[in-house]
C-alpha cells in the first residue's frame, strides 16, 4: 500500500527528529485526510508558486530557508518554486492510483525532461536509524 510506505516514512523521519510540515494547493478538508495518520503541520491552499505558502510553511517549522529542503513530485511546481523561493528541492516519483493513469500534459513533459537530461527517477535509498 502506498499511503502506508508515506506514513511510515514520516514516521522514520520524525523519529530522526526531522521536521516536516505538508505545503499543498488542495483544500483544507483533503489535505486533513492526507495527514491524518502523518502527524505533521500542513498548509492548505497555498497558490504555488506564491511565496505565502513557503513563508507560512518555514514559521511552521521554524526554519530558515538555507536549512530546509522542499521534496516534492512535480518539477514545474514544486521543484521550481521551491529553487525560486530559494530552498533546496529533491525530485521523488509520483504516486500513481489507478482512478488518475491519465495525469496530463504537464506529466509528459517532465518525462521528455527527465529523458533528455537523464535524470533518473530510480528510488534512493534512505536510511533514518
């Protein structure tokens, strides 16, 4: 189950005492079904790419934005804003649901990105003992 591999991976981080906090366009009301389990700070409706979302999302953490990584799946929202506001990103795979196999143009146009620059979308390893 893939919500479950998102959950548990929050937890291993907050364990580590890694910050998280969710910064997201949706709605309030889904965004609270995301993070239900997750325990984790959210902004809701945050119009990336204009900066109230990230500026909210630092004062939720309490961070500053040369200690602050954005993680993100979408390279012309949340890779680029996040390098435009000024904070660090790291590009991960999508999650891909049945009910959504058709994710649009912008979706093939990050492929023809990633194939051309021969980025991999491989998964990394990542160890939080």
């Amino acid at each position: 189950n893939k919500v479950y591999k998102i959950e548990e991976l929050f937890k291993k981080m907050h364990a580590a005492n890694i910050k998280t906090v969710l910064l997201s366009d949706n709605s309030e009301e889904r965004v609270k079904r995301f993070v239900r389990n997750i325990d984790t700070p959210y902004v809701y409706s945050a119009k990336k790419p204009a900066c109230e979302g990230y500026e909210r999302a630092l004062e939720l953490l309490g961070t500053e934005k040369d200690n602050t990584i954005a993680v993100g799946d979408r390279i012309f929202i949340d890779i680029v804003d996040a390098n435009s506001f000024g904070i660090r990103s790291v590009l991960v795979d999508y999650i891909r649901l049945k009910r959504f196999e058709w994710c649009g143009f912008k979706r093939i146009l990050e492929k023809m990105i990633l194939i051309i620059f021969h980025i991999s979308r491989k998964p990394a390893k990542l160890d939080l003992r």
